[in-house]
C-alpha cells in the first residue's frame, strides 16, 4: 500500500512577481511523489447549503492510515495518538460540530530539527490542503467557532488538552472530508500563526462490540480458576438499585450457586475515588447488600453469602482516567471456605 507524502510546495509561489516569466517554466510540480490524477475535478464546497452525499466517493490509492505524512521540514512529535475507535468533533459547513466515530489519528506538528528545509505556517498549510484535495477531498469549514460551539467542544471532547488537540478557543480551524466507499474520512487542522500546528484525522467505522454477556459458566470458571469473579454490574447512578441489565447479572450468579450448593461468596462492592470516601464506602456497601438480596431473593440461602463495602479502598488500577475508573467500579464474587 501507498502512503501520500507531502513534499514542498509553496518555493517559487513565494518568489517576487517580477519573476514570474521565468518562474513559470521552474514551477514545481505536484506535490504527490506518489502518481496521482492531480487534473480531476475536486467539488467545491457551497457554505452552509453542501449536502456532504453530494460529493463524489474518491477512489485515489491513499495508501494505509492516516494516509498523510508530516511535509517535508516537519513532523509529527510526541507518539500520535492513533486509536483504533475513538470519536473526533468536526466543524461542518454551517460551523457547528458533529461527532464522527472510528479509526483516528492526532498529533501536532513541528519542525523537524534534524531537516535543512525551512518551513513556515502557510507551507504547512497549503501543503495538507493541496495534498487532500488532490486525494479528491473537499473544504468543509474554514474559520473560528463561535462560542456556542467552543462551550459544545469543551463539554464533550475528552481528548481536549491532549496531543493532537486544537486550540480552538483561540485560533481557527479547517476541516475536510474525503469521501470513500470504505468509510468517509475526516481531517481537521489548527490554523497557526507559526510554523507548528495539529492534525487530527478519523476514518468512519463501526465499532466492531467486543464485550460479552456475563454467563453462569464464565463467573463459575473464573471462581474455580481465580478463586473470584469480577463483574461489572450496573447501578443506577449514585445509588443501590440495579438496572435491567445489572438484574441479568444477578440472576447467572444465581444460577452458579444453584448448581454448587456448597459453594459460599463474599460478595464485595468497589467504587472509583470520585467524591468523599465516606459516602463511596457506604454506597458500595449498600450496592453488596443489594446483589445479596437480590440473590436471597431467588432463593439462595443467605447463610452462604457476606456482604461488604469497600470504596475505593482497592483500586485494580490507578484512577487516573476514566477508563481506569470505570475498572474500578466493581462487584466482586470471592469464594468463601
């Protein structure tokens, strides 16, 4: 597979006018090394009013993602992100923004100091913007958003203040789509004073699910084999009370105790260090008793089960993130002698 590489773009558009006789016949040409049709028409977009299914599905070799490599002077720094399903915010024509879900890229961009060749801002920018139209891309947005979209960024964009992020408070961006029959993607640049700036780059995809249903035979193998069973029963919120599905739950560790009915549980509630520790150790007691009950309730002698609350006393992991703390907010099934 081919990867578009972006070379230089702008040496002799920069040159004086008194030149351009000569310059003419110097012009660099395309800024593809790879050979792509550079002369088929690229759509233009119509502000607020493209209909984005308008746009011709580009089928130029665009070679593996993200497709686009740094120019030539510059580089991405600090391991971009590349995250195998993720969700990128993108401004639209009209300037507001929509969430595209899939594969994404993000990184900034620097000078590369190891490089002779001298960049600035507006080579960096005409060098993306010619390479993703050329890729048969069309502009969706140029500009700053205003502050309705600003607050709607800062309240959903988790990624914020990560590498690859824009500062879209302060600067404006610019976004294109490159339509393909695999999954449209999305690029969207910070527009920089300098010669430095951030790149993100989300190609649609479906989330392919890879969580399981919580079985009897799965909490029953892991107790013979681990000693314990973590689960991840649903709460309602801030509170003891199951949901549906946190039911279900319940009703396959049952299963598990009626079919050994000398097996006897600790039944262990955990929560993530978010708020007072205080309340969080009594929620997660009151969220133990609650599957005890529960379990009682269908049946199961209460003499074989425990109930109890740690909090956050016992963390899995670190809770640094939210992925980390959603580890943490747990049940545990420990098998009692």
């Amino acid at each position: 597979m081919r990867r578009i590489f972006i070379t230089g773009l702008l040496a002799a558009s920069i040159l004086s006018s008194c030149n351009n006789a000569q310059q003419e016949s110097k012009q660099p040409t395309d800024t593809i090394v790879e050979t792509i049709d550079s002369t088929a028409s690229i759509p233009e977009t119509e502000g607020s009013t493209l209909d984005i299914n308008t746009i011709q599905i580009s089928t130029v070799d665009l070679g593996e993602f993200p497709f686009f490599t740094a120019p030539e002077g510059s580089k991405y720094i600090n391991s971009p992100k590349v995250k195998a399903f993720d969700v990128l915010y993108i401004a639209m024509p009209d300037g507001s923004l929509q969430a595209k879900e899939g594969k994404v890229f993000r990184s900034y961009i620097h000078p590369d100091q190891q490089s002779q060749v001298e960049i600035s801002n507006h080579y960096l920018n005409k060098s993306y913007e010619d390479a993703i139209l050329t890729a048969g891309g069309v502009k969706l947005f140029e500009g700053k958003l205003d502050a309705t979209q600003t607050k709607y960024y800062d309240d959903n964009a988790a990624y914020k203040g990560d590498d690859g992020s824009l500062d879209v408070y302060n600067n404006p961006i610019k976004s294109y789509i490159i339509r393909r029959a695999d999954g449209d993607i999305y690029i969207q640049m910070e527009v920089k004073s300098n010669e430095s700036g951030a790149i993100q780059i989300v190609q649609e995809k479906p989330l392919t699910q890879t969580i399981q249903k919580i079985t009897s035979s799965s909490i029953a193998k892991d107790i013979a084999e681990k000693g314990k069973a973590i689960l991840y029963i649903n709460f309602d919120t801030d509170k003891a009370s199951l949901k549906t599905d946190g039911q279900d739950v319940v009703a396959e560790i049952a299963k598990v105790l009626q079919g050994d009915a000398a097996l006897k549980l600790a039944v262990e509630g955990h929560t993530d260090n978010t708020g007072d520790a205080a309340h969080n150790k009594k929620l997660s007691e009151e969220r133990a008793n609650t599957v005890v009950s529960a379990l009682v309730k269908a049946g199961i002698d209460k003499s074989r089960l425990k109930a109890s609350g740690f909090g956050a006393e016992r963390p899995l992991v670190a809770n640094d993130s939210e992925a980390n703390k959603a580890k943490n907010r747990r049940v545990e099934l420990v098998k009692q002698k």
